[in-house]
C-alpha cells in the first residue's frame, strides 16, 4: 500500500508562508530516494482561502492538496461554508471531514459529518475521514464503540458506490492531539486494527485491505518511525509538526524508513 503524509496546518500560517512551503519541503525531501505521487503520498491541507495559490505551488511536484472541511450540501443557503464543487475548481482532491476539532470545539454531530461526506463525495472529491475516542472513553474501555459509533455513517448507503475506493480513515485519538502525549505504537495498531476489521465485515474484505489508515495526534520525527512500523499504520495526519517543512521533512523521512517504499 502506498503511504501518505497529510499536513493538517489548521488556522496557522500567513498566505504567504503557505505560498513558500511547497518549495521548502520539496528541497527538505531532496535526499529522499522515492518519488512523491509515485512511491508515496503527500497531502497539504492548508487554509481554504489558501487553497487557489497552493495549487499553483505544488504543480509538477507530485504532492497534494486536501481542504479543512467543505459544505453539508452541494450549494445553497450554507453561509459560511464551501462548496466542495468550488474546492475541485481549484485543483484539490481531497477534504478532512470530522476532524476532531469539527467535533468538539464546533459541535459537528455524525449527521452533519455525513451530509458533509455525501455532498463532497458527489461532487467528486475524497474524503479523509477522522474518528478518535476521548480521554474519558479510553478510561472507560469504549474505544472501540466510540469509532465504531463514527464509522456508522458509512454504513447508511448515503454515500456514492464507489465510496470505499474514494475514503481514507485517520484515527486521531482526541486526547492525543496537540497535546504532545501521542498513542504508543501498540494503542495506534490495536485500534487501526479495528477499524480495519471493522471494514471487512460491514464494507468487504477486498476495500479493507486496500483501505488507507493514518494515524494522527502528536506526532513528530522522534515517534514517526516506530508508528509506521505497525502493519495497519499506513500513514500519518500531522498537525503542529507540520508547520515547519523541515520537521514535517522529518516525519516523513522516519516514516518512509519503516516500510517498504518503491520496492526496497
Ligand atoms: P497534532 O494534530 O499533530 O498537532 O497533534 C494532529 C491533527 O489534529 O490532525
């Protein structure tokens, strides 16, 4: 399978530093024997008013662009929202959807997540879906219901077809993001593990092995390559290690050494 990086920047970086990181990182991963869209994935998710400049930016560089969130239809009296027709208008591919921070801090409940997902999908883009148990849920031993719990919208034949093949999942404990505290490597298997089970007997055996499951929260160059080191862990979603295209560099470089990229 191959592996992916995705750069969740959230509401940081000034246009300008977002224009210049594409090149940043681009020479940062120079020494890096494997090629970027070819041997493994990278994705930037940037500001979405950013979204017009970075794809200009990242043309012939094989990365990719996701946006942050996108609207719950496919247009109308959304105020404040994006369409995600407007989102592929700019050359982006992918959206993060029920990111922990839509959750918590803004309240999105698994329906929104859903219309969200439907609209998106519909209109063509891919969706990168994240679910990830409280502190207070681990406690209690209900890890596993809570995911299973978000992974349910699945499940309700909203979604186009050919959703699976158009999907990755990103497992983001939400005690583990922003926190500097992240998953061992043992906790991030178990539950990609799960998720990845989870898939085979609702979805079919043949999506969940093809199925990409990252793993987010608090990671950085120092635990990348002991996480990618799990089987199930097949990427990483990197917040505040992302900022910077030299530390986000080394996550990627660390993660890359823990699987086998291009054949080797
Ligand atoms: P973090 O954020 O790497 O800063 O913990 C991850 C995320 O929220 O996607």
């Amino acid at each position: 399978m191959k592996c992916l990086f995705a750069a969740n920047w959230k509401m940081n970086k000034s246009c300008r530093e977002a224009s210049e990181y594409p090149r940043a990182l681009e020479t940062q991963l120079k020494d890096v024997p494997f090629q970027i869209g070819k041997d493994y994935d990278v994705l930037l998710a940037p500001m979405s008013l950013q979204l017009a400049e970075l794809g200009k930016q990242i043309e012939g560089k094989g990365i990719g662009l996701a946006a942050q969130n996108s609207g719950p239809g496919k247009s109308g009296a959304y105020t404040g929202e994006l369409s995600p027709a407007s989102i592929k208008e700019l050359g982006c591919r992918w959206v993060i959807l029920g990111h922990s921070e839509r959750r918590h801090v803004f309240k999105e409940d698994d329906l929104l997540v859903l219309k969200r997902a439907q609209a998106a999908m519909e209109e063509g883009l891919n969706v990168m879906l994240c679910v990830g148990e409280l502190l207070q849920d681990r406690k209690t031993g209900s890890t596993n219901q809570v995911i299973e719990a978000q992974l349910k919208i699945l499940t309700e034949k909203k979604l186009p077809p050919d959703f699976a093949q158009r999907l990755i999942i990103a497992y983001e404990p939400v005690w583990a993001i922003g926190t500097g505290e992240n998953a061992t490597p043992e906790q991030a298997q178990e539950v990609h593990a799960f998720i990845r089970q989870w898939f085979s007997d609702k979805i079919s055996a043949q999506a969940a092995s093809q199925l990409r499951i990252l793993y987010g929260g608090s990671v950085k160059p120092e635990n990348a390559g002991e996480i990618m080191a799990e089987p199930d862990v097949d990427g990483l979603l990197v917040g505040s290690a992302s900022l910077d295209p030299s530390v986000f560099a080394g996550v990627i470089k660390n993660g890359l050494k823990s699987k086998t990229v291009g054949g080797k």
